[in-house]
C-alpha cells in the first residue's frame, strides 16, 4: 500500500512542566534492600539492552541509508516506502502574492493567508483561523465534510483586506496539507486510500481528494484552486527552505515521526516518465517503518504486540512521542509486580497502557531536587503509585535509558539519511553547511531528548563534518509550508 501521509506532529500541549506538587502525599523514604536487590537486574538489563553504542548506531544509519536506495529502486523494495511527493519546485524567496493553506489532520482544521513580498520584504502578514469539525461529520458524507471545509475557507476569504491584496483577474490558490493516508499522483491531486484517526466518511476512499475539495469551494462560490497537496513533513522543509537555502531534510519528532529529504530525480530508479524542471523532488521516506536493527528489549516486542498495528512502524516505536511514556510504564509495572518497586500492592492505574504519556517522563526528567518530590508527585497523580527517594531515582533512570535510546537512533536516522545524500553527490552534504529542519513537540520541549539526538550526530560524523550539519528547529513551518509550495507551483509567475 502506499502512502503518502502520516499526521506527525500532534501537539503535546505543555510538555514538560511538573505538575504542582501541593496536597501531594508524604512519600515514604526509607530505602528497602530486598527492593534494590531485586530491580537491580531488570534496570541493568534494560540498560545493556537499550544500549546505542557507536557500532551499533553506524549499522542503524548504514541500513537506513540502504533501505532508501531499496526503496527508491522499486516499490516495496525495503521497509521505507520512498514516496515521491511531485515537489520539484522549492521555495525561492521570490515568491510575490497572496496565498492559502489548509491542513486537515484531525478533528480541527486549519486555514492561513500569507502575502509574499519578494526577496526585499519576504513574507509580509500572515492570519490563520482554527475551526473544529462536528463529531457528525467525521461519519457524514464526503460532500458533507467538504461542503463544511469549503464554507470555513469561504468565511476566512471573506475577512481578507488590510496588507493582503489579490491581483485583479487572479485566482486565490491554495496548498493542501493532508494528513491521512493517500497516494499522490501528481503535485495537486491524489486517491484517498481509507480516512484513520477516527473518521469514517463515505463515498471519499478511491477518489481525489484535491478534486472534492475543488468542487466543495466551486459548490460555496469560492473562487480558489488547490495547487499543492502536500505532508505536513513536506510542508515543513518548504517552510524552512523560505528561509534558509541549506535546507535539505526535514524531520518531524511529535506524536509520530516521519522524515522527507531533497533528492535528484536521476538517483529514483523507480520513476520513470516523470520530468521535473528542477532536476530534483522531494521525497516523502515514511520512515516510521524502518525496522532493521534497532535494540529491541521484551517490553518493546510486548507493546507492539498489543498495539493496532502489530510488527509495523517499529522505529517509530521507538523514538516518537507516541510511545516512549508507555515504554517506561511496562518497565516500572514489571518492576512493581516483580520486584516490588512501589511497595507490596501494584496500583490498578499502573497496569493501564498509556496512562503515563511522554509529557509525564519528561517532567520527571526536569526534576533536580535533592528528594525528586515533583517525581514523586507525578508518579502518584498519574498512576497512583507511592514511592520514596530510592524508587524515583530507579524512575528516572528508566526514563532515561527509554529517551536515550530513542534519541540516539533518532540521530542515527538522520545520519542515514545525510549519508545516502552524500554518497550520491560526494561534498554537497558534508562538505558545506547541510541544515536539517525539526519540527514536533518531542524535539521542542524534551531537552534531554534533543542533547541524545545531537550526541549521535556527532558521534557519527566526527568533529569536523558535525560543524557542517546543523539541526534546526523549525516551529509550526508546516502551514506556511503548504502555503508556499502553492505559490512555487503557482500558474502564475511570480513578476507582480
């Protein structure tokens, strides 16, 4: 199946602020010598097993690198599926006028309006409205949800004025980011393979999704085109690319995670017939599915066993938001039940999946206090475990060793990535400054996360190629993204 869109970057609202830890109980903090002796082993062996020495971290990018050039070879040729996005037109910085986005991901939509000004005066004024989409709709009819999309960015167009000013005789054109799973055709159309995250809307699954949303405006009295269909992992490198020209990846670490990079079209043996005027396009690499060597422990073979897709997207599994709060908590459940980590009772909300999110871990990690109160506090408020000073610190290790982990093999991909770019064209990455934009509330707001990431790059490319690549987080770029990738493949020029 292909796809060509994952939703990514899902917000995680405030990330990494402890809760208060007023009215919290009085933890006991007497440390209990069988409990040492006994989650010594587990903790030790999640340890050894978690580990991401250097060796192991080359295998990881030399496999990722490997499975592009499968994936790029013929469909289905390696876990990476290498979608091509028909972006071969990034951009500039010259681009002038007015343009929308829409980005339909979830339960809530959103619009934007930008007013480019040209190399001088960039991007000019910027408005966006958020609108969210009746629970009804979400099990209506394709017409029905386009209807009511169409109407959202009629109500939107019709506020425009002030710095935003459309050309007489110009059509308003408009980027598309769609985040559901669909297999893209050309630049602005693509079939809807099945509606996920809750919707069930009938009569879209096999058709344009960029052909509804065009008869949906026509049927309000808008006059816009769709002009690009696009990831939010697209949208993020263009978004990025506006402004710096070094831009050649772009990675999304949220809830999800997905990658995209700039490639030459003459390195894509799958593709044939395809002219881009650029010579280059971008390509969508899905890269949640990679699986070839990752250090995998019980509790990570357990959790994917019990998930909805079983024996998929491992190495998001492993690195993205989505789970490494819920890794942790199967750790600290076999240490409660085995080595009585929080006393001689396991508290029912322990047993919970996903009850401990991402967010939680992190604000644990944040916690420097001599007795780790806020750890505590977390730790009660959230799963109802009580624990004293011996316990918590035995917390926060897990949750370092499950983030250290997922950095690190987050870098590694990265790596991998860069390396395949490099190999093609010797000195275009490496030997000038490479930028690789970031986008995700797990990249932003876990501090410890990002150093791993960093550490890894560096360790693998060595001192003097590290100073050349340059992580850079790109907040939220995704909306302009799109917004920009339909004024590069605008059917107008670009000369007013």
């Amino acid at each position: 199946m292909s796809v060509t869109v994952t939703s990514t970057s899902l917000a995680f609202g405030s990330f990494c602020l402890p809760p208060s830890v007023k009215g919290a109980p009085r933890f006991r903090m007497a440390v209990r010598s069988n409990v040492v002796s006994v989650n010594a082993p587990i903790l030790t062996k999640l340890q050894q097993e978690c580990a991401t020495p250097l060796p192991v971290l080359r295998q990881v990018a030399d496999d990722m690198a490997a499975d592009m050039r499968a994936g790029l070879f013929v469909d289905g040729g390696g876990d990476l599926k290498m979608i091509l996005s028909y972006v071969d037109n990034l951009p500039t910085g010259t681009e002038r006028g007015l343009f929308y986005a829409l980005d339909l991901g979830g339960t809530n939509f959103r619009v934007l309006r930008v007013q480019l000004g040209g190399k001088e005066e960039l991007v000019q004024a910027t408005e966006f409205d958020q609108v969210s989409i009746p629970q009804e709709l979400m099990f209506g009819t394709s017409e029905q949800l386009f209807d009511f999309i169409a109407s959202g960015l009629a109500k939107f167009a019709e506020k425009e004025g002030g710095k935003f000013h459309l050309p007489n005789g110009r059509q308003r054109e408009i980027g598309f980011t769609f985040s559901f799973p669909v297999k893209q055709t050309s630049i602005d159309s693509g079939i809807l393979i099945k509606w996920t995250k809750g919707f069930a809307v009938s009569g879209t699954a096999g058709k344009d999704v960029v052909a509804c949303l065009n008869e949906a405006m026509e049927r309000q009295g808008l006059d816009m085109r769709v002009s690009a269909l696009v990831n939010d992992t697209i949208g993020t490198l263009a978004g990025a690319r506006y402004w710096d020209d070094d831009v050649m990846v772009a990675v999304i670490l949220g809830t999800g995670t997905n990658a995209c990079y700039v490639e030459r079209v003459d390195a894509i043996p799958k593709l044939q017939g395809h002219k881009s005027s650029s010579g280059r396009t971008i390509i969508n690499t899905e890269w949640g599915a990679f699986s070839k060597g990752l250090p995998l422990t019980v509790f990570d073979k357990d959790m994917d066993a019990a998930s909805i897709n079983p024996g998929e997207q491992i190495y998001e599994k492993t690195i993205s938001g989505m789970y490494l709060g819920e890794i942790v908590r199967r750790v600290l459940l076999k240490m409660a039940e085995a080595g009585g980590l929080f006393g001689k009772s396991v508290p029912e909300k322990l047993t919970m999946p996903f009850v401990l999110r991402t967010p939680d871990i992190c604000s644990m990690q944040q916690d420097k206090s001599e007795d780790l109160q806020a750890v505590g506090s977390i730790l009660y408020d959230v799963t109802g475990v009580e624990s004293d000073l011996h316990a918590r610190k035995i917390v926060v290790q897990v949750c370092d060793t499950i983030v250290k982990r997922g950095g690190r093999l987050a870098g590694a991909g990265i790596v991998g990535i860069l390396q395949k770019m490099e190999e093609d064209s010797k000195g275009v990455i490496f030997g000038k400054r490479t930028v690789v934009a970031m986008d995700g509330g797990l990249y932003e707001n876990y501090p410890q996360y990002r150093t791993y990431l960093q550490e890894a790059v560096n360790e693998l490319l060595g001192t003097e190629i590290s100073k050349n690549i340059v992580i850079e987080h790109t907040k939220d770029g995704s909306g302009i993204g799109a917004a920009l990738l339909a004024s590069a493949n605008s059917k107008y020029d670009h000369d007013y």
